[in-house]
C-alpha cells in the first residue's frame, strides 16, 4: 500500500519533470508483465506504439519490433490511468489564491462555468500526477457550491487546454448536502451575491428544481415560430438542457444517503441523465443506486471520513463491485497542499480492502474510461486506440514500486522514477 509521505517527498521534483520527446515516437514496450485490462495479463510481452495509437500488442517471442522503433523496458505495463474527477489544472501547486481557481464563490448556482476557461495545463501539479502513470483527468470546480460549473476531459501532456482536451465540457457539477450549502458569500470588491445560497438540504434542492424548470421553458420559448418572441440566450439554461438530452449528465456530489436519494429523485422527475458522486453512505442505498442504472464516481479512499462523509470506507468500492454497479474512483478536491490525491494509491488501498487488483486497476483504467465515454480511445491496452501507458517497476500497487515512464499519446515522458 502506498502512502503520501513519498508524494510529499517527491513533489518538488514534479516541477521540473517535462517529455524526454517533444512528440509522438515509434516506440516498442517489453514489459515483463502487460496488463491490457481488457484481458488476460501477458508475460513478457511487447507493446508497439506508432503514430501516437497502439499498432501491436503480443509475446516477445512472436511480435516483431520493426527496424528504427525506440526500445524501452519496463516490469510492468498499464494502460494510462484515468482519474474519473479531479480539480487538478484549476487548483495549483502553490495554495496561493492566484492558482485557486476550483471555486466561485459569488454565487450558489453557476452551471454555465468552465473548466476549460481556468485549466492551466502547464501547472506543475498536472506534472506531478502524470509522472505517477496518470494520463487522462475529468477535471473541474470543486464540489462546495449548489453548482459549481462544468468539467473537462483532458490529457495530462502539459501544454495549454485546447491541445490537450478530449471533452471540453463534459459534465456538470452539483453538489447536495452540506458542502453545497455555503458557496455564495461576498468576495472583496464584487458587491454582494447574485444569490443567497441555500441553507438547508430542502432549499437546495428546491433551488436546482426552479433552474432545472427555468431551462425547461426557455427550450420552449426558443422553439417559438416568431423570432420576436424568443429569448436572448441563456448560457445557464443552455448548459443544464443539455442535461437533459444526455450530452451532458449531472454529476451529483452526494454523500449522506438522503442526499444521494435526493438526486435520484431529481433525476427521475426531470428524465435526467446523472452520474453519482462521492457517495459515502453508498453501501446504505446499494440497492437504490443500482435500481437507477447510473454509475458511481466513489470518493477518493483515503478521505477524511468527516461530516457529509463519515460513513466513508476504504471497504465501499468493493461493496459497489459484488453489488454490479459501474463505478471508477477519483482523486478529487483536497483542501491540503498538495491539492491533489493521485487515484494510483486511491486504488492500492482499495486493492488491499476487498477491490483485489483487477478490479482496483481497472476503476482507474477501463471502468473509469467507460464511465467518461472515451473508452474507444483509452482505457485499456488494444489496437488502435492512444498509445497511453504507465510503466512501472514492480507491483503498482506495493509502496516500494516506482512508475518510470508514462507514454501520452506515443509521447514519453520520464519524470522520475516516483
């Protein structure tokens, strides 16, 4: 199992780490063993990487390296790991307010935020959890507002936010329960709130009713034969009607079991596309959650169990496994320098409290790419898809481990090793 003392003691490397190529390479990975997720491991096995997609994948003994092809060896071999919900990009390294962009707290309700408009691809947070084999991140606001803005898919390469994006908008975060409670207060020079945040569980969710029936009439509106009568656009309105189209789901923070049925009670009145977030109490609601049909983003598993989150177990994302429901795990918000939890040893401590190691790799590979919808690019090692991998010099999951190369899109980056 892993703990933060080596991420603590290894962070201020992170600021310096940068590729070892500047580009896409014909490269050939001999891992001693390959894990593609998408099936068996193999023993000493080839990866081939061309054109920045996996060309080929198969034993050593049979798969040729073509002529030219750049030779790196690694113990073991994952696909790119995927963090499912990060505020990495918009809350930096520094803890300084300048590189804290997770949270607008000028009002309660800004659904029409982007992540994209803040991320800060270059900071060296989005370094530091690349070095450690993640590739992918759905990153955005924090969740400590009714509704804090949208979030983003993106590649951890570490040039600007429109390079590296995948999905630019693809969900929108709400949160229920305490943390969504207290968001609105008056900043220093921007006057008072546009709104008053809700103060109790029941406000809240009467808040995200009115906007959510707000979107629902200026649709019908815009749909109005005479342009005289349609209203000016709606930047809120147009981001929460793609809720309802499915485009752009709900992603719902929600621990405590009422609030977790709160949002599946939404979700259900409004026809509603939503995806679950945080979910503590989740082994008090399993067969609830499962009922729904919509998938889990567990809270990162070494969280402080504390208020909303007290029922918080390192033991939730096996129960959510044995009960069939689809989930991934998250680094998520921390308020603590280094801002961030890195979803490898997320899923280590999972993978030693009942997830098992095929089912804690794949919450941050495979499971957690289906669950963001890019599972036909990443998530697993297989012809065609981007040539992302970590690399690593033992077990991922053992403390002594150290991840000595991460690939992005055939680009290798060798941070460390970590």
């Amino acid at each position: 199992m892993k703990t933060f003392p080596r991420l603590v003691s290894s962070l201020a490397l992170a600021v310096f780490a940068g590729p070892l190529a500047s580009h896409a390479e014909n490269v050939a990975i001999t891992g001693g063993t390959v894990y593609p997720v998408s099936g068996s491991p193999l023993k000493n096995a080839v990866v081939l990487l061309r054109d920045g997609k996996i060309e080929a994948i198969g034993p050593a003994a049979t798969t040729k390296i073509p002529a030219g092809y750049r030779a790196i060896t690694a113990a073991v071999v994952t696909p790119g790991l995927i963090d499912a919900h990060a505020t990495v990009g918009l809350s930096g390294i520094l803890n300084q307010p300048h590189d804290q962009d997770q949270l607008e707290k000028s009002a309660p309700f800004q659904p029409e935020l982007r992540a994209i408009d803040a991320y800060n691809a270059q900071d060296p947070l989005v370094a530091w959890v690349r070095s450690l084999g993640v590739t992918t991140v759905n990153t955005g606001h924090s969740p400590n507002a009714l509704a804090s803005g949208q979030t983003m898919i993106v590649k951890t390469f570490g040039r600007g936010a429109d390079q590296d994006v995948i999905n630019p908008a693809a969900m929108t975060a709400v949160t229920l329960g305490r943390n969504g409670l207290t968001a609105a207060e008056v900043v220093p020079g921007a006057g008072t709130p546009s709104a008053k945040a809700p103060g109790t569980r029941a406000k809240a969710v009467a808040m995200l009713r009115a906007e959510l029936i707000k979107a629902q009439e200026y649709a019908k509106k815009k749909a109005a034969k005479d342009e005289t009568k349609r209203p000016a656009r709606d930047l809120r309105a147009e981001t929460l009607l793609r809720a309802f189209s499915g485009e752009q789901p709900l992603l719902i923070n929600a621990h405590r079991q009422q609030d977790i049925l709160s949002a599946l009670r939404v979700a259900q009145e409004f026809g509603l596309k939503i995806i679950l977030d945080g979910c503590a109490d989740a082994p008090l609601v399993l067969n609830e959650i499962k009922a729904s049909g919509f998938p889990v983003i567990l809270h990162a598993t070494m969280a402080r169990s504390s208020a909303d989150a007290e029922n918080l177990s390192v033991e939730t994302a096996a129960k959510l496994r044995a009960a069939g429901i689809p989930f991934a795990l998250q680094s998520g918000y921390e308020s603590y320098v280094p801002k961030t939890r890195v979803v490898l040893f997320e899923a280590a401590v999972a993978a030693g409290n009942g997830l098992g190691f095929d089912g804690a790799l794949a919450s941050i590979t495979l499971d957690a790419a289906k669950l963001l919808g890019i599972a036909a690019r990443t998530g697993s090692l297989e012809v065609g898809k981007d040539a992302d991998l970590a690399l690593y010099d033992g077990d991922p999951f053992e403390y002594t481990t150290h991840c000595t190369g991460t690939v992005i899109g055939g680009q290798v980056f060798v941070d460390g090793p970590r």
